[in-house]
C-alpha cells in the first residue's frame, strides 16, 4: 500500500510540474512578443510586480507566517538571487534569438539538474535517468538543427539563465519541508523585483507600453505566478533528478507556440526531435502509472 502511494505521489508531481511548464510556456510566448516592442528590464519587473502582488496576497489571505527559520534563509535568498538572474538574462536574450533556439540553450538545465543532483541534494540517478536526459537532449538539437550564426550575445545571456534555472530548481528540492511553499513564492519574488528594479534605472526604456501591452503584461505575470506557485509543488512532491527530463515538454510547447504565434512550421527533423523529447520524459513517468496500476488491482 505505501508502494502505490509512493507512485501517486509522484505521479502526482508530475501532473503538476506539467501543468507549471505549461503557464510557463505561455508566459516565454507573451514575453517573446513584448520584448520585440517594449525594454526586456521593464518587461522582467512587471512580471515580478504581478507574482510579489499575488503572493503577498496569498501569504495574507492564508495567514502564513512571514518568519523563517534561520538555517533556511540563506538558501532562499540563493534561490531568490537564482531566479532574478534568470528574468534578467533570459528577457534581454529573446531581443537577440528567435524562440526556438533561445529555449533550446535554456533546456541545457535539466542535465545541469541530473549531473548535480547526487551533490547538491544526495538524490541518487539511475541510469535510465541520464539515458533520458540523453534522449531529450538529442531531441532538442532535431528540433533547434543550429546553424551556427546564433547571436553571441543572446548565446551567452541564455546559458547563464540556464544554469541559474537549473539552480533554482535544484534550491527548491532543498527547501522543501524547511519553507513553506507560500513563503518560497513571496519571498522569492521579493528578492527578483528588487534585482530588475535596479536593471531597469540602468537601462531606462525609451518607449512605455500601451493598453494592449499591458494588458499582456498583465497576463504575462499572472502565468508567471501559476507557474513559479505550482513549480513549488511540483517539488515538493518529486525528486529533482526525475523530473528533469519532462522539462523538455516546455521545448515541445515552445516549438508548437512557434508555429502558431509566429508562424514557424516544424520541418521533419523537428518533428523526430519532438517525438524523442516525448518518449524521453514518458519512459520515466509511464512505468510509474502501470506499477501503480498494478498495484491498484491487487
């Protein structure tokens, strides 16, 4: 019985984690097109004014304490620091690349993730688990093909939010049971707003954004929040190490946005790396659904 409820559990953190790179994926669409209009520092800060706003009001409405205890503090404050530099790289990097290739670079964190993961957090990985990694990393470089006249710039912006990315979330895995996950998403976002404050009094915009702009930047910093909150759940519920591989759902999404936002039609190549990246996170998470289903039936 506690088999199977090991195997909803994490069944169920994958569930969710999908779910969190969903809203992910539609904010990384919406910041594509606003940072083609509007400064990528003003775009990041209100992404965070909208998650700070949402979480301070979730930690009051749910009365969660604001005080944490000391031997985690620091570990939140890295977390907090990890994910403000990944809005500050990754915004300015979408001014330099098209989406596809921004978000391939990006995708380097789930091997990240894998390889420190018995360092950081202890967690053992399988074999199966780097062969995964493996896979979807083939899979993304079908999708991506490079042609090698990426933008230096952008190149070296998005490697760095990859490896603060994988960061984060390797950070998250450590706070769980020490903060609570409300505490995790305000505090965090309280350390991010400040961070793109200060980038964007250094690169102040020439332009301000519209209604619609708004609007959509709006809507942006709510799917932020959605993603970012159920993120947190996500590892709460999962090891790290299993739920690298499925970060590359996110790519598929960013490929399928591609084409239906701005226009760009996966050729074959694309098409088999899509197909690798699903049998790469699906050989994690299938086994676990048919264990727990057998399981079940006795």
């Amino acid at each position: 019985m506690s088999g199977s409820r090991e195997q909803l559990q994490l069944l169920k953190g994958c569930g969710i984690f999908l779910c969190s790179l969903s809203c992910l994926s539609v904010l990384d669409v919406l910041a594509k097109d606003l940072v083609l209009r509007n400064s990528a520092p003003l775009v990041n800060l209100v992404r965070y004014g909208v998650i700070i706003t949402l979480s301070l009001s979730l930690m009051l409405f749910k009365r969660v304490p604001f005080y944490i205890n000391p031997s985690a503090r620091k570990w939140l404050l890295l977390r907090g620091l990890m994910l403000g530099f990944v809005g500050i790289c990754f915004m300015p990097a979408l001014q330099f690349m098209p989406l596809g290739e921004a978000t391939a670079l990006y995708f380097l964190a789930p091997l990240i993730i894998v390889v420190l993961a018995p360092v950081f957090l202890g967690e053992k990985v399988h074999r199966k688990q780097y062969l995964a990694v493996a896979v979807g990393m083939i899979g993304m470089l079908l999708i991506v093909n490079p042609s090698g006249d990426l933008s230096p710039i952008g190149s070296g912006l998005m490697l760095v939010a990859a490896f603060c990315y994988a960061m984060m979330q390797l950070l998250t895995r450590k706070l769980t049971g020490r903060v609570m996950s409300e505490q995790q998403f305000f505090y965090t976002a309280a350390i991010c707003a400040p961070m793109g404050l200060f980038v964007l009094f250094l690169y102040w915009p020439q332009v301000w954004p519209d209604t619609h702009d708004m609007l959509e930047l709006l809507l942006m910093g709510m799917c932020g929040s959605a993603g970012q909150y159920l993120l947190i759940y996500a590892f709460k519920a999962t090891p790290a190490s299993i739920l690298a591989p499925i970060n590359y759902f996110q790519l598929v999404l960013a490929v399928i946005f591609g084409q239906l936002v701005f226009g760009h039609t996966p050729g074959l190549l694309s098409f088999t790396g899509i197909v690798l990246i699903a049998v790469a996170g699906l050989s994690l998470t299938l086994p676990m659904l048919t264990d727990y289903l057998r399981r079940k039936k006795r």
